[in-house]
C-alpha cells in the first residue's frame, strides 16, 4: 500500500509560547549544547592524540564522544532556531530524516554502553587474558555492528513513519520529530506502529541494560569475592563508577518515554524528559569521565601543556 500522505511539512510546537522565556531558554540551552561540543571534543581529540589511551576503554569513550555530539545536533539546533522563528515548520522529509538520526543514534549508544560494561567486565574478572579478549579487530567489529544495528533499527521507524496517512492537522506538540507525537497526528491506524515502538525499541532499551546490570553484577560478586585489598577494591569500583553513572542518566527516562503507554498526560510530559536525555546527559558524560578519571584528566593537561 502507497503512502497517502498530504502533510508537506509539520510545525514543531517547542517548549513553551511564552515570548518573556524565550530568550531565557535560547541562552541556557545553547550554553548546554556549546558544554557538549567543547567537552566531548576534546575528549574525542585526546583520545585519537594521546596514545597512552589507544585502548579498547577509550576506544569506545571516543565513539560515545563522538555519539553525543551528533545527538544533541540533530535537535538542539533546530529547536533553538524556532525560539526566535514565527514559522517553525520543517519539511516532511526533514522530520523523517530527524526522526531516524534520533533513533540511530540513541539506540547506538544504548548498546555501546553494553559493550563498554563488557569490556570493564573482561578488564577486572580477566585481567590476564584482557589484551587476548580485547583485541583491536574484535573492539572494531562490536562498534561497526552496534552502529549497524542503530542504523537498521531507526531505519525501520523512518520507513513505517513516512508510509503513515498524515492528512490533518501538522502541529507536532515537541521540539523534535519523534515517533509518539507524530502517531497523534496520523488520519489512520497506528497499532502496527505503536507494537514496533514498544516491542522493537523497548528491546533496543532494555535489552542492553540487562547486560549492563548482568556485567556490573558479576564484577561486584567477582571483587568481594576475589579481592583482599581495600584499596584495589575502591579503585576498580571507581573505575566503573562514572560509566554506571552515564548508564542511569541516559536509560531512566528513555525507558520512561518509550515503555510506558501512550496517553494524553505522558504526552504532555515527554518533551521535558526528552530535554534531560538528548541535551543534559550528553554535557554532562564529559564531566562525568574527566571528573573521575586520572588517564583521561592527565592525557587533557599534557594536550594543554603542549598547545601553550
């Protein structure tokens, strides 16, 4: 069946219609997404220069850099033009195209915090046998397929989206396209759409953060049972700290946006939890690992001490 599509173009409704906010919002958010730029930048620059940190842990923090910056870009922008715009409208194929880069994007670091989680659990449990494990073909064939999987999965949700009869009305209540809103303004069934959303991207969510508690629960039970000494002990804990902390920060509310039934009151909720998880989480993933993390902190003074 060919789409039936009439829409041409959906406007995009933002945060608020109060004019005295408008400038208030533009500076806050924009100062978050400069945050986001510069820390993940730099951090995805000393990864590549300093080949103290060419190692599958910092591979993979550099593909997550590299991952929330094009994350926060593919709405902040947009959204941040429409404050100012009178307009606000973006073309049909613009909000599919924005649609599937959220979602590949999302997914692709859900799953690469699993990897990650992985690679801890390989790093503390089989130090020995760690380098054997943690090979660089194996380290780029898991990145090469989570970013495969991201890609498919948002590949499916632009080609069911786009197959839609969007013939009403074209005011998307949010600051991006996403499926859920873009659901309520379809003239047509939606409860293909509405299973592949629950099932397929609750798998993508959830699945991943199984693995994640799997791995943190074997690398607990393998410290306490295996290891005497308190401070080895602080010392590995910390190490997996700031990654369990980005795990928190992104899978709360994803998995409250995406697993919980679609009603007129979580609607109206969605775009203030879709603020936390694609413009605060990624500004603050930087801080998180340079905060907690010697090598990363080391390896920016020596980029620093060598610029000036």
């Amino acid at each position: 069946m060919l789409s039936q599509t009439l829409v041409t173009e959906f406007l995009l409704l933002g945060l608020t219609d109060i004019q005295e906010l408008k400038p208030f919002l533009f500076v806050v958010l924009l100062t978050i997404y400069l945050v986001n730029v510069a820390g993940n930048g730099a951090i995805l620059m000393i990864v590549i220069s300093d080949s103290r940190l060419h190692s599958p842990m910092y591979f993979f923090l550099g593909n997550m850099s590299c991952l929330d910056i094009c994350y926060s870009t593919v709405t902040l922008p947009k959204m941040l033009e429409n404050f100012f715009s009178t307009h606000k409208a973006i073309s049909f194929i613009g909000c599919i195209s924005q649609l599937h880069f959220f979602h590949f994007l999302g997914s692709t670091e859900s799953l690469l915090l699993a990897v990650m989680a992985f690679d801890r659990f390989v790093a503390i449990c089989k130090p020995l046998h760690y380098t054997v494990i943690m090979n660089p073909l194996l380290c780029t064939q898991m990145a090469v397929t989570i970013w495969a999987i991201g890609f498919f999965h948002a590949l499916l949700h632009s080609i069911m989206t786009s197959r839609l009869n969007f013939c009403g009305p074209n005011h998307i209540h949010h600051f991006f396209c996403d499926v859920k809103p873009l659901l309520e303004l379809v003239c047509g069934d939606t409860e293909l759409n509405q299973r592949l959303l629950n099932t397929v991207t609750g798998t993508i969510a959830t699945g991943p953060f199984l693995m994640t508690l799997l791995s943190y629960f074997y690398i607990i039970t393998y410290l306490f049972l295996k290891t005497q000494s308190c401070s080895m002990l602080h010392r590995a804990l910390s190490t997996c700290a700031s990654h369990f902390m980005v795990v928190v920060l992104l899978y709360a509310p994803v998995i409250f946006t995406y697993i919980h039934p679609t009603s007129r009151s979580s609607v109206d909720m969605d775009w203030l939890i879709a603020i936390i998880y694609t413009v605060v989480t990624p500004a603050l993933n930087p801080l998180i690992y340079t905060l907690r993390n010697k090598e990363v902190k080391g390896a920016l003074n020596r980029a620093i001490r060598r610029r000036f």
